[in-house]
C-alpha cells in the first residue's frame, strides 16, 4: 500500500486573487492555447475588456471604440462614462468590485460577475487603466496584477472615457500570436449586434445597420440563399433566417446580452424548437424536425436580465428565465417566432412556398438515405470496436468531465506508420487519432449519398457524431495531419473538400487545423533543432557550425513517437484552415477540385514559385 503524504495546517494556503488566477487560469478564460483557435486565451483577455466598453455603449454613453493590436500589445479605448476616478485600482485589481452588481447601472449586461478585467490585469505582463472624467484623468499601471505606479485626478482635455493597454504574460502564453482575422470575426458580432456602434481596429471601421441580417450576409453569398433574408425583432429579441441552396445542414448563431454564445444554450434550444413548431403549425403538417432545419442558415439575438453562463468564459447560457417579470426564456423565444414568422410567411407566400419545397425535398432524401444510413450506423460501430479505426481519448471514454471537450482534438493521419507514431505520442486525455486507410475520394459535386456509402466517410463522420448537427461534435479541434509532400497535399486538400461540402460550418466555426510538423532536425552532440522550413534550417547550420547531422522528414511515420511528442504536446503548432469572405463555398471548390485546370495550374505555379523565393532568401 502506498505511502500516505502528510495533510497538515503547512498544506493549507490561502490565494489572493491574482495568484489564483494565475494558478488556475482555466477556471476564468477557458484554455489558454496559442492564438491558433477563436477561443484561445488571449482572444478572451480582448472580449472581456471589449465586454465592458460594449456594455458602455448599451447604456447610451459612448458610440465608438478603438482597438490596436501590434506586436502582441493590446489597447481599448472608448467613451463611454469613464471609470468612477477613485475606484480606477480597485476594479481592476479587487475580486468582487465593479458598478455592475447595481442593475440599474447595467441592466442587461454581459459581465456580471467582476471578474473580467482583474483577470486580464493578472495574466498580463503589463496592465494599464486610465479613465477620463470631468476633466480629470486617473491611471494605474500593474505587472502580473501587482500595482506598480498610479496617477489620480491630473488634468486632461481628453473625451471621457476608458483606455485600457495590455499584454498577454509570456510565462502564461509562451508562444502568443493574434491573429487578426479571429479578432475581425469578434469585433463584427460586436457591432452586428449593437446598430450604431463603431469599432475601429488598426484603424479600420466596422459598422453595422442591419444587425443580424449583416451577419447573415457575411456567411452566406446572396447567390447561395434560398430566398431572401428574413429579419424579424423586437424588444430584447432579434432574428435573421434564410436557407441555403448548397448546404447540407443547419447553421445556427446565438447571442445573450451580445456574448456569441458558441455552445448555445437554452436560448439557442429554444429558438430550434420554435422555428420546427411554428413551420409545422404554418402548413398543418408533422413534418420531422430535421428536414424542417436542413439547410437552415439563422441567427437569434436576446438579452436577458442578469444572464447565468455555465463558465466564465459565457459561451453557453444556463438562464431559463428572462427576468424582471417576464415568462422564461422558451415561452418568451416561442411566443416571438410563433406571432412574428408565422404572421412573416402569411404575407409572403413565394418564401413559405420555397421553405415548403425545400424541406419535402429534405424529406425524400432523408427517405432514400434511410436504408443506407442504418447499414452506416452498424458499419461504423463495427469498424471502431473491432479495427481500432479511431483511437479514442479519455474525454469520451467516460473518465473526463464533458467540458474538457473544449480541449479535446483528433488527429486525422493516412497510413500505418503516421497514425502510430501520433498514437504512441498522444496526450491520451485529450488527443484521439483517426487512420484513413489511402487516398479520399474527391467529393467535389457529389451528393450527402456519398457520405453514407464511402466507407472513409462514414467513419469519419460517426466519430466526430455530425451526421445531423455541430451540436454534439466531439472533438473542438480537428486537425489534418499529413506527410509534407505532393501525395500529402492531395490528401490534405480531398479532406478539406469533404468538410467544405458537406460540413462547411466546421470551418466557419474555426474547428479544422492543418497540422504543421518539421521538415528537418539539425543535431550534434550537444544540441538538436527542429526546422519547419528551409530557412530555419539554413540557421540552425550557423548556430551549430561544423557539419552538424541534417536528417529531413520524407514523412510523418519516419518521426518516431519519442521526438512526435513535442510537436503535438504544448508547442503544437496549427494552421486554423479559413474562409474568404470574397470567394464562397461553391466558387473555391470549383477552382480547387474541378475542371478548370488551366487556372488553377497556373495558380499553383505562382505560389510555388513563392515558396521557392523565400526558401531561397
């Protein structure tokens, strides 16, 4: 029996706020990551500053706000009301403190809890805060949450207002990057749900005067709608729904008080069991609840009274009640869709009649795909018990709580030897690996049929659990690992088909990575480096000097598993796979996977001739 270790009054410590923050950093901004996924770390230090100045502007004080990032520096800047002057240490710096507990002050606010911005000061190597008010300004600059200097009531001819300068801490997020597409993403949710707001980033201005209909817009092209958009709304509630001519399933977008809800909640529940009832009851008919959402591309915006998120990070709304009086959060989104798209699709009845066509449509597919899918279903659940096609992770093993699902990725591999290595090196907590067996087939153009008869795709399906919705994917990161060669680049490009066509949502939601893994290790006796380009490995021959040992990596299988572990462990390094805004779905396909051979030649020898220029520099 093992020794028991000492429990005594020496093992009992007592935290101040900012060494708990810091110890358990987890418990206040979700996982800390790198900055390669929307929902890294230091993309939260920047909502919850943001969430303060938006909160400023819902309470009519301050119609702009300013954001700069460079250099791994962040500043904020609005003007709103500007910081109580004598309070300016104590709301970045004490547990418990802000003007957020008065409701009158801030009635349907995101930021409840006063934590925010003192978990920003504690994670930040340097933190600064200065409000204008009156004429007067106050500012306090801290390290790792301890107050260094401070400033009060000087004299100012600045607007009032709040600024706020940080940076992420080094020691906390060791390899940072910002990238600013993800933080483009953040600020137009912002002003998609703040009409009249502007938020300049770099200088650039984003404004919106359509609410959700702009977001919808943005991920949708005009060409690709079913019809046009309906916009519906009134007080604390707003939506925006068309239907795609391309897409398979549904795409749903959730805000509480202007928080992105990424994981819905009872608002988002609500919203889908609405729209499914107030359908079926427009044209009396039972129809089955998926062919009424396939397709659908919709947006739904409440504000609640003192909303409960089940983490700090608000990404998924606990509340069931709307408070102050008013019916819960599922009679009062059902009430609003009931009256408002019923009453919508009386009056046009070219747009029920498409809804109409588009869901019998889902119907007979669903029908024609019955047969297939429950052969699917048996096939897949053979194939993982009894080949091993995916090594689970401890998250879906039931030893893990479900929320570490935010931390959880698998890796998709080709071949024996590649799957093995990443196998053996894993972070079995949290890491699974999926081993296609050869080349994908090329989906482009191919109807949802496929994905039940294509073996390689039905089990890749079946083990990220999206055959009807995103609700319930199991893994947050999907991430393509493939050899760094001509047949690897094939492979990686058929995988991203696949998604785009079928499960383009994945991507616009930042789940799908491509792995990067080093193309040389450069070694003597002493030292070893590992090179992800032709360039790093250029110097790590100086740094070395003499005639150091160069090996390249022809493939994944030839890293072994004891040198794989340190490039899928803390240091992984991902390339998120993104969208352009100005090229839909349809046309990239179209360009990468079909017959347009010419152009997309000509494409390819230009980029390579870029990478062949900076290899070379």
């Amino acid at each position: 029996m093992a020794k028991q270790a000492a429990y005594t009054e020496d093992n009992i410590r007592s935290l101040d706020w900012k060494e708990h923050i810091r110890l358990r950093p987890g418990m206040y901004i979700g996982k800390l990551g790198d900055g390669t996924s929307p929902d890294d770390g230091i993309y939260i230090l920047i909502k919850e500053v943001l969430d303060n100045s938006i909160d400023e502007f819902v309470m009519g004080a301050g119609k702009t706000i300013e954001v700069f990032v460079k250099e791994g520096s962040v500043t904020i800047r609005d003007y709103g009301r500007g910081i109580p002057l004598g309070k300016v240490v104590d709301v970045v710096s004490k547990m418990n403190t802000g003007g957020k507990y008065d409701s009158k002050a801030f009635k349907k606010s995101v930021g409840l809890n006063g934590v925010g911005t003192k978990a920003v000061n504690a994670l930040s190597s340097y933190f600064k805060v200065q409000s204008f008010r009156d004429g007067k300004t106050a500012a306090a600059e801290f390290e790792r949450g301890v107050l260094t200097s401070k400033e009060e009531d000087q004299d100012t001819t600045q607007r009032k207002g709040t600024k706020i300068v940080f940076k992420p801490d080094g020691d906390i997020f060791p390899t940072f990057k910002f990238r600013k597409e993800y933080i483009i993403k953040m600020i137009k949710n912002y002003v998609y749900l703040n009409r009249g707001l502007t938020i300049v980033f770099n200088g650039e201005k984003y404004f919106s005067e359509n609410g959700l209909k702009d977001l919808l817009e943005e991920n949708i092209a005009e060409e690709f709608m079913l019809f046009p958009i309906v916009h519906l709304e009134a007080e604390d509630i707003e939506i925006a729904l068309t239907y795609s001519k391309a897409q398979y399933s549904e795409e749903f977008h959730s805000f509480v008080n202007g928080q992105h809800t990424t994981q819905g909640g009872t608002h988002q529940s609500a919203y889908r069991e609405a729209i499914v009832k107030t359908i079926r009851d427009f044209f009396g008919k039972n129809y089955d609840a998926s062919d009424v959402r396939k397709s659908i591309v919709t947006a739904i915006s409440i504000k609640v009274m003192e909303p409960i998120f089940e983490s700090q990070t608000k990404t998924k709304l606990g509340s069931t009640e709307m408070g102050d009086g008013l019916p819960t959060v599922r009679t009062f989104i059902n009430d609003f869709v009931k009256t408002k798209l019923d009453n919508y699709l009386h009056k046009n009845p070219d747009t029920a009649d498409k809804i109409q066509r588009k869901i019998l449509q889902a119907e007979k597919e669903r029908r024609d795909l019955s047969g297939i899918r429950k052969l699917a279903r048996e096939r897949a659940k053979k194939s993982n018990l009894h080949n091993k096609k995916l090594r689970d992770c401890r998250v879906h093993l039931g030893d893990l709580k479900k929320e570490n699902r935010l931390d959880s990725s698998l890796f998709i591999t080709e071949g024996d030897s590649a799957s093995g290595s990443i196998t053996k090196s894993r972070n079995v907590n949290t890491q699974a690996v999926f081993s296609l067996r050869g080349k994908p087939l090329n989906s482009y153009n191919m109807s949802k049929k496929i994905v039940y008869e294509n073996e390689e795709f039905n089990l890749l399906q079946a083990a990220l659990n999206i055959e009807d919705s995103l609700e319930n994917l199991r893994y947050n990161n999907i991430v393509i690992a493939t050899d760094a060669d001509v047949d690897g680049m094939h492979i990686r490009l058929l995988i991203i088909t696949f998604f785009l066509q079928f499960f383009p949502e994945l991507i616009k939601e930042g789940h799908l990575y491509i792995l990067e893994t080093p193309l040389f290790r450069v070694r003597n006796k002493k030292d070893t480096y590992y090179c992800y380009s032709e360039k790093e490995r250029v110097e790590a021959v100086k740094k070395l000097r003499g005639k150091p040992e160069i090996t390249r990596f022809k493939g994944l299988g030839e890293i072994s598993p004891d040198e794989f572990v340190h490039f899928i462990g803390e240091n992984i390094r991902l390339e998120p796979v993104m969208l352009d805004k100005e090229i839909s779905i349809e046309k990239m396909l179209e360009f990468y996977m079909g017959k347009n051979t010419p152009d997309r030649q000509k494409f390819i020898i230009n980029n390579l001739k870029v990478e062949l220029d900076i290899a070379e520099e």
